[in-house]
C-alpha cells in the first residue's frame, strides 16, 4: 500500500521492517473524561488502517497504550494534572478515573466497530522500564538532572522537529504568550522525563526512582511500551495531528538516543475533527460523545460511515445536518443491500477478482476510504449475481467496519415479522377514512391525534394511507 508519511512529507511505498508483518503503535486516550467523537476520528481511521494491512495479508502486531499518569494540562507543562482534576471532579481516587474511563472508551471504540489492540498497556504499569531508559540516556549524556527533574536535552540531537519544516519558534514552548518558562531546562524544547518537583501539589501517584519520589513525563511512557511490545524497530506510529509536536517529536528523540538507531519508518496522522466554531475539546464542558449521538437516535455506525467519507488526512466539519446527511446515505445503502436476494448462484470469481483489485487500489491509496465506499457502490450497480454482491459487500466490510450484511438482515427481519397492535392500527386509520368521507373532520383529526400518542404516524397520498412506528 502506499501511506503519507509525515515524517518524510510524501507519500511512500509501505514495507515493513520484517517482511509479512507489520507492528503499528497508537497512542491511547487520556483516561480523564470520555472520549470525544473527534478522538475517536483518529482511532476510527487508524482502525480502517490496521483492517485493511490485515486485508491485504499482514500479520498485524497493534499496540496502544492508556495513559493514566503523567499527562499535563498543556504541552507548556502547566495546569493541573488531567487525571487528578477527573479525580476531584468525581470524587473518586485517580486510578478509579483511570478504570472508569478507560472501560467508557473501549466500549464507544466496540460501538464503532473499533477492533480492541492487540496490547494495551496503562501507563502505570511501566515504570521500571521508564527508570532503565531515562538511566541510560543520562548515561549516555542525553539527559540532565536540574531542579530535581530529569530533562531530555534536545540541543544533543541532530535533527529535532522531523515533522514540522516551518518555523520552529512558532512551535516553540516558553515562547508563547502567557507560558511561563521553566528555568531548569537548558534549551526552550527540553521537556522532562521524570518529575520530582512537581508544579502539581497534588499529583496523586509517585513512585520511587534514583532521583527522587516522582513521575514519569508524559513521552516516555508511549517509546517505551512501544519499546516493549514491538521490539526495536516500529512500522508505524499513528495519532492525532496535535501529537505530532511536541508528543511525537519528543518520542523519536528519546527512542532514536535510547537506541543509537532509526527507531519508526512511518508516521500517520489523522486530521482533527471540528465544529463550526472550532475545535472539539474535552476540558471545555459539554462535549460530543458516542453517548450523546445515540441519546439524540443514531446508530453510532452512522458517524463510522460520515468519517469513512472524507480523507484522514484534512479536517472534517461535524454538524448534525453532515450527520443526518450520512445518516440518510447510510440507510439508504443499508437498504440496498436488503433489497439484494438470497440467490444462491455461485460467487463470480472473475468479476469478484476485478472488484476487489479496485478497492484495494482505492483504499491502499493512503487510505482513500470515500473511493471505497464508491466501490461499494460500484459493486451494488454492477452488472453481475445478487450472490456475488454479497460476497464483496461482506469482503469490503472487513475493512470498512459498516456491518452491511448484518443491518440488511435485521431490516429485512424486522420487515417480515408481524407489526405488534398492527390490526388496532389499521382499523383505526379505516375509521378516520370513513370519518373523512362523511366530512367529519372531527373525529378525523381526533384519530391522527390518537394515532400519534400510539407512536404512530400516517401520511396520505393518492394511494391511501400509510403508517410508521416512529
Ligand atoms: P487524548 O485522549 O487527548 O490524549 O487524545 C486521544 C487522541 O485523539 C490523540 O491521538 C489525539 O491526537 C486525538 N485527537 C484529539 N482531538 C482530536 C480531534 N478534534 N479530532 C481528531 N483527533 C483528535
Ligand atoms: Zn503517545
């Protein structure tokens, strides 16, 4: 397949480090609150990404990890700890938080047809292999030791901001306007790998170290369970674009002096998704969550399908009329796929081999997911069996997670099965005819209403009336 790489700024030809087989790192969700329907963008189109290696014959290794210590309000390192903050709004102990939230996630990810890692590891659970790392860095002269932190010194390297050739004082901490500079560090993009003098009073979790009761940085924890899990060599790294500085580009540092090597080949990040007045954010109140898009009536796959649309790689507008417009599509396809038969014809290999080349050519072009919902449709219009359709809608779906073949049959089950108080129903609409008929407008209008408490309602038209539940 072919993938953009953002560490390279082109779109590169994929070959993982050992040949068949593919280690792919996400970084997980901050377990302090739920997680927004924007995060969940970024795991959504990570998700197709990792489907479609596994369509196309990889053995996938995916790892992700939780953070649940260590992550700080603001890149700048100011703030309040995120999980201590969840902690207090809650009144629960952090790791309480930490598990709350971390279960909340997985089960909007399983709504989103989102497949579970392969690993998942907390950040807690890690804080030996933090110790050995952060040792050999000081070691090795990569990292000092001031006002009881350890800092990773960024002036060391040869080449710090691999993601970004723009301006480097734009991105720079402690130069933005209201950012107080942390003194101890000896150049503006050192950050801190282990924490002694926390600016939290109240960072609930500290473990003993060489240099003091702390807390890991927030960085280290992502390059060693990377580490860990995938060995010396990653084939891909993935995350929101807001990661890739300074989280990804502190983690390359520290990984790449770690090692003495290259440590990821490809870095894939997805684009955010906003609303109309801006960016989403999980600190801000009232946010959108898988939660919320159900309580307001639609199936969560639907916003699977609204993501599927557009490209990981530009941001994407949310509003509910692009959500009801998805919804009206993804029904709308549903629909189709009921209306195929169950004809038993044998699957036309030749024309399934021909539909199947085009949607991998769609999709393995850097994930080009609108081009393969197209060859989706491309199959439904196609000039061959109802049985073939089947069998490349349901060979699509692996990798685009709509659940195709399963909501077709319960639609087509739900049509088939006798409607509960259909009788009462329609003799209710023949009174209201008869009613309207001897100009009783009355009574009429009392049956719709009648009707409508039921949950029921009925649109005339030339043909007579029909009814739904609503
Ligand atoms: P967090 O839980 O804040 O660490 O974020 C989890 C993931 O969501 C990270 O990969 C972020 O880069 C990503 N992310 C944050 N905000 C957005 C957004 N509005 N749209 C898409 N991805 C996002
Ligand atoms: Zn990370």
């Amino acid at each position: 397949m072919k993938l953009y790489n953002s560490a390279s700024h082109k779109k590169e030809g994929f070959i993982p480090h050992e040949p068949g087989k593919v280690t792919m790192y996400t970084c997980g969700p901050t377990v302090y609150h739920f997680a927004h329907i924007g995060n969940l963008r970024s795991y959504l189109m990570e998700d197709v990404l990792e489907k479609f290696l596994r369509y196309d014959g990889y053995d996938v290794k995916r790892i992700m990890n939780i953070t649940d210590v260590g992550h700080l309000a603001s890149d700048a390192d100011t703030g309040e700890d995120k999980m201590v903050k969840g902690a207090k709004r809650e009144h629960k102990s952090v790791m309480e938080i930490a598990q709350f939230y971390t279960d909340a996630f997985f089960a909007d990810c399983k709504k989103l047809n989102i497949k579970y890692p392969d690993v998942v590891q907390p950040a807690t659970g890690m804080i030996d292999d933090y110790i050995k790392v952060i040792t050999k860095l000081l070691d090795t002269g990569y990292a000092y030791v001031a006002g009881g932190n350890v800092y990773f010194d960024t002036s060391k390297l040869e080449k710090y901001y691999v993601f970004n050739d723009h301006d480097e004082e734009d991105l720079a901490v402690g130069v933005r306007e209201g950012v107080e500079e942390d003194l101890n560090k000896r150049n503006k993009n050192d950050f801190v790998l282990w924490f002694t003098k926390s600016k939290f009073e109240d960072q609930a979790l500290k473990w003993d170290s060489p240099w003091g009761v702390g807390y890991p940085g927030w960085h280290i924890e992502c390059s060693c369970i990377s580490m860990k899990y995938a060995g010396e060599y990653l084939d891909i790294h993935c995350g929101g674009i807001d990661n890739a500085f300074p989280h990804h580009t502190n983690e390359i540092a520290q990984s790449e002096a770690y090692l003495g090597h290259p440590w990821c080949k490809y870095w894939m990040h997805v684009h955010h998704l906003n609303t109309n007045d801006g960016k989403m954010s999980k600190s801000k109140g009232e946010f959108l969550t898988v939660s919320l898009l159900e309580e307001k009536g639609y199936d969560p796959l639907v916003y699977r399908f609204f993501c599927l649309q557009s490209h990981y790689r530009k941001s994407l507008v949310f509003s509910w009329e692009n959500l009801d417009n998805a919804k009206v599509a993804y029904d709308k396809l549903v629909a189709r796929v009921a209306a195929l038969s169950d004809d038993p014809a044998p699957v036309d290999e030749e024309a399934a081999a021909k539909y199947k080349a085009a949607f991998i050519e769609a999709v393995g072009n850097d994930l080009n997911t609108s081009l393969g919902v197209t060859a989706l449709y491309d199959v439904l219009k196609a000039d061959t069996s109802d049985a073939t359709k089947r069998a490349l809608i349901d060979s699509f779906d692996q990798v685009l997670g709509l659940d195709l073949l399963k909501k077709a049959a319960a639609q087509r089950e739900k049509a088939a099965a006798p409607v509960e108080g259909a009788e009462e129903i329609e003799a209710l609409i023949a009174k209201r005819l008869e009613a309207k008929k001897a100009k009783d407008w009355a009574t009429a209008d009392a049956i719709r209403d009648q009707l409508k408490e039921m949950g029921v309602e009925i649109k005339d038209s030339k043909e007579g009336t029909t009814w739904t539940r609503v």
